[in-house]
C-alpha cells in the first residue's frame, strides 16, 4: 500500500482546516484545492503552478471556492464527512503513483488524481479553462526537459529582453530615418497627444476602415517625439508597436498567449515610459473568449485602470462596436478616435510628400 508523502499528509490537514474554516459539513476536493492553493509556494505541490500557465488565476479561484461554500452550523473535526470525489481523488492518486513505481504518494499525483475523477468538482471546474487531466498527464510524462521548454516558450524571460523580441520601438526608427514621412493627419495626432496627456482615460484608439492610416498616425507621432514637438507630459513616452505575429507564434499549448501577455504587461510596467501600440486590437482583445481560457479583454482591464501601462489601439468600426463598445468596462479606458479616408486633394498632398522617398528606393 502506497504511503503519503509529507506534502500530501500537509495537504490532507490544511482540506480539513479550510472545510472547518468556511464552515462545510463535509470536507471535497474543493478544499484540497484550497489547500493546494494555499501550499503553492512549496516546492512539492508546485504543480498547482502548472495551471498558472494555462491563464489561471489562483487567487481568483480561491475567491470563488469560498464565495460559494454554504456555511452551517459549527462542526466539530472528527463529524467532518468526505466526499465522494474527496475519496476517489486518492485512490486514483494510488494509482498514479503505482505507474511511476514510487514508494509513496505524491502531490502531482494527488492533484493528477483530482483531475482524473470523473464529474468530480476540479474536472467540472477547469473545464471553463480547456484543462484537463490528459493536459496535466501530457506536460507531466513530457519529462522535466520537455517542461523546461515549455515554460521558456510560454513565458519568455521579462523586461527589456522581451520588449526586445516582441515590440519595435517606433522612436528608434524615426531617430533613424525608417520611417515614411507622415503628410496630413495634423488633428488625428494632435488628438492623441491631448488623450495621452489625460491623467484619466488616456488609452487612444483609433477607429476606421483597413487602409486608412491608422498606423502613419501613430508613427507621425513617433516623430514628433523624437523631434520635441510635443507637451513636456509626453515628450520622454516611447511608443513600442507589439508585433503580434511573433507574440502568437509558438504558443501551442492553451494558456501560453495568455502567459505572455502577462509578461508583456509586467515588462511594460517597468518601462514606465512606454507607450504599447497594438495594431488590430480586437485580435488580442477576443483571444481565450471563444476556447474557454482567460479572456484577455480581462487581463487588459486592471493595469489600464490602475495607469500601470498606457496603450494606443487600432481597429475598425465594426471590431470596435464588437470588443469594446459592449464592454462599459473596456470602454470607459479607452477613448476612441475616428479616422477617415483622406479626400482627393489630401491624397496627392501624401502622394507628393512620398514622391521623393520612392524615387530613392526605386533609384
């Protein structure tokens, strides 16, 4: 008979308190799950963490787990039942441990245990998230190797690295002349400037059909910055284009774009000058909603609403209406502005400025 190791026997006592605490008549895997949460520091349980790679916010499941318990009158310990999942998640874990010819068992293979008892609460519950206990079996038998690199590619190393390999930093290239000329658009990039100046909603977005020129606005200012024409508020920003393309790319298992946005935003945190321009902004605002992970319109709300990063968008008018206009939430840290086609004259006007910059490519 397989024994409990130290971890498990910790886990099987902090359940037991975490049912007295929130006044249950019963002790389930909602609170081994508590009590997981709770130990998630401990190198033995860090397999909790695993789910942080997924998307998973653990404080936030801890809320809901106490938030929908029942209380009841006072119990004593020893009057304390287990539930039916409580039981079948250790005799599966029994078994995890006898596939891995260990002599006891193990956290990862009571939380593999967990996961594995069918209609049980945690199988119900991550669920909403897309993991389940194949998920957990697949990165588990991977090998430590195999989840080394898992984790390099969900969650690349932070700060000025990651900027480095995720964003293009548009005042480097109009310092070096990489920029096309931005001719017109005056009052859109005045616009800006006076929504980043804001102390409150200061998050521009820029709205209009593809091909407008939704970005030249953006790198127009970008000039204007390197040149020192701009309020002293924002004559230090530096305005940082999330290259999206490489932001997806690799992330093959559910949950690691999440994960890498939420370097992005931990990175941008420390670069306090910067300002992320994300172009095409409903794809990062409706990525996780529809495969059941986090929803990073989400994650986007408590930094903004803090002013911990400051953002410009770009989208069109139906993408608008789509994620952000039905989100009040959303709406209220973003002030959206519109861009309009350019007329006939203002196009030969920009037709004109560029003749010089093509002539040079073209020799």
């Amino acid at each position: 008979m397989n024994q409990y190791s130290e971890t498990v026997k910790r886990i099987i006592k902090l359940a037991y308190d975490e049912a007295m605490r929130l006044g249950s008549v019963f002790v389930g895997q909602q609170h081994l799950l508590l009590a997981f949460i709770k130990n998630r520091r401990d190198y033995s349980t860090s397999g909790i963490r695993i789910l942080e790679q997924f998307g998973v916010d653990l404080n936030e499941v801890k809320k809901y787990i106490e938030n929908s318990q029942r209380k009841s009158t006072l119990v004593r310990r020893v009057d304390l039942k287990e539930s039916e999942d409580y039981k079948r998640s250790f005799i599966l874990a029994g078994k995890e441990a006898e596939e891995d010819h260990t002599r006891g068992i193990y956290g990862i293979h009571l939380l593999l245990g967990m996961f594995n008892v069918k209609g049980g609460f945690v199988e119900q519950f991550f669920m909403n998230y897309g993991i389940n206990y194949e998920t957990l079996k697949r990165l588990k038998n991977a090998g430590k190797n195999e989840l080394r690199q898992y984790k390099e590619e969900s969650i690349p190393e932070g700060g000025e690295k990651f900027l480095e390999k995720f964003t293009r930093d548009l005042n480097q290239l109009a310092k070096e002349g990489k920029l096309d000329p931005v001719i017109g658009r005056e009052d859109e990039i005045e616009r800006v400037i006076q929504i980043l100046a804001r102390r409150k909603k200061n998050n521009p977005v820029l709205v209009g059909e593809p091909g407008v020129g939704k970005t030249a606005i953006v790198e127009g200012l970008a000039q204007r910055i390197v040149e020192g024409i701009v309020p002293g508020k924002i004559k230090d920003k530096v305005i940082l284009q999330l290259d999206l393309t490489s932001l997806i790319a690799g992330t093959k298992y559910r949950g690691q774009f999440e994960g890498r946005m939420k370097v992005l935003f931990e990175a941008l945190k420390e670069k306090e000058n910067a300002i992320v321009f994300i172009d095409e902004l409903h794809t990062i605002l409706g990525a996780g909603a529809a495969e059941g992970s986090l929803d990073v319109a989400n994650m986007i709300k408590p930094p903004l609403t803090r002013g911990e990063i400051q953002m410009i968008g770009a989208t069109t008018y139906e993408e608008y209406r789509k994620y952000i206009e039905k989100d009040g939430a959303l709406e209220r840290r973003f002030q959206s502005i519109s861009v309009e086609e350019t007329t006939i004259e203002e196009t030969y006007d920009i037709l004109k400025g560029l003749q010089s910059k093509y002539e040079e490519f073209h020799n």
